[in-house]
C-alpha cells in the first residue's frame, strides 16, 4: 500500500470542489481495493479511478491508509438505532442488516483488506478500532435499553454479549465460508440473550423488506 506522502505522477483532469468530489474520490477508494486488494490499493491508483491528481489525494489525506478509513467510515455507516420496546425485535433488526451487508454488499472483500491493512500499520489499527467501536453502538444501545427496562438481567456484560451476538455471523462468512440460514438471527439471540419468540421473525423480515431499508442497501453499496 502506498503510504509515501510525497505527490507525484501526472493528473488525468482536476477533481472539482466540494462534497461531490469527495464522494468521488471516497467511492473510487473503495472500487480500487475491491478490485485490485491491499496490494494494488495506492493513491495513484485511486487517484486514476477518480480522475483526480495524486497531489490532490494528498492535499486531503496523508496516507493511501487514512484515505483507506475515510472510505470505509464514509460508506458504511452504523445502523439505525430500532427502539421497539422488545430486546429480541430491536436485536433481530440490527443483525439482519448486518446480515444484509455480509451476503449483498463488497462488505466482506473490503473489510478483509481493511483488516490485512491493520495488521501491518499500527496507525491504521488504531483508527480501525475506533472505527469498530463506533458501529458496535447501535447494538450496545440496544442492550443497554433493555436493561433499563428489566428485559435483560443487570449484570449482563454488554460488550462480551455484542461479542456473542455478531460472532457467529463473522465466524460463517469469514473463515468457515458457509451460508448464513435465515434461522440463525433468532437462535443466536435465544441462545445468548436467552429471550425466545416467534414474532421476532416476522418483526424483522418485515423490516429488512420495507422502502427505507432497501434505501439504506444502496447506501451501504459502493457504486461501479
């Protein structure tokens, strides 16, 4: 990955000014380490994609690694927060949606080069812990409410649960490469928050198919 600072090469036609041209570059970033992986992801090559100048790229970020988290940050976002009153329902909606990201977006290509990159630049560890973090709250959110309204025992450990939680997900799509049955939303909360019901099926297919989901899908979805 290319994490000298110093601009060089020749520019294919300045990038414009303002949001839209951040955009540009931040999509580009990410088409760039689908395609081509850590190996092939430097600024002159983002820079190519989006038709921009690597002096550009570097007048708005140091590294090829810190345009790398911008990206990332940028493109997916964390989840809305649900508040159904229900533990088992406001769970079962945030992991479906994670489960929507896992097997329709480039996700999990981008995220396994993200974390290659991580491995080797201890800077770059650091902003993806944040960035981890941060989208680990809508899930702690959740806990916590449930908490407060006696839905979930007072000492239940938050993070290890979140942990239990999204672990199984990871584990499939990750190392074990098998699908993820549409089951395992519910049996995974049963087994780790031990609450159990049938409407939190049909409360959260119902959800994962509505207008606003579908729109939150094509943002999670880096253009081509």
């Amino acid at each position: 990955m290319d994490n000298d600072p110093r601009p060089g090469g020749e520019p294919r036609g300045p990038v414009s000014r303002g949001a839209g041209a951040r955009q540009r570059v931040l999509q580009a970033a990410l088409q760039v380490l689908d395609e081509h992986g850590l190996a092939g992801f430097t600024m002159e090559a983002v820079a190519r994609q989006a038709g921009a100048s690597k002096a550009t790229l570097y007048r708005h970020w140091p590294t090829a690694g810190a345009l790398m988290v911008d990206a990332m940050d940028a493109t997916f976002q964390p989840f809305p927060v649900p508040d159904t009153g229900r533990v088992e329902t406001d769970v079962a909606q945030l992991l479906t949606a994670f489960v929507t990201l896992l097997e329709h977006t480039p996700f999990p290509r981008l995220l396994a080069a993200f974390i290659d990159a991580a491995e080797r630049d201890s800077t770059l560890a650091a902003l993806h812990a944040d960035l981890t973090r941060r989208r680990r709250e809508p899930l702690l959110l959740a806990l916590n409410r449930a908490r407060e309204r006696g839905q979930l025992p007072g000492d239940l450990d938050p993070e290890l649960a979140i942990d239990l939680l999204t672990g199984p997900f990871f584990y499939r799509r990750f190392i074990a490469h098998r699908p993820i049955p549409p089951s395992l939303v519910d049996d995974v909360i049963a087994q780790v928050l031990g609450t159990t019901g049938p409407q939190a099926t049909k409360d959260h297919a119902a959800a994962a198919s509505t207008p606003e989901t579908a729109n939150r899908r094509s943002r999670h979805r880096p253009s081509r």
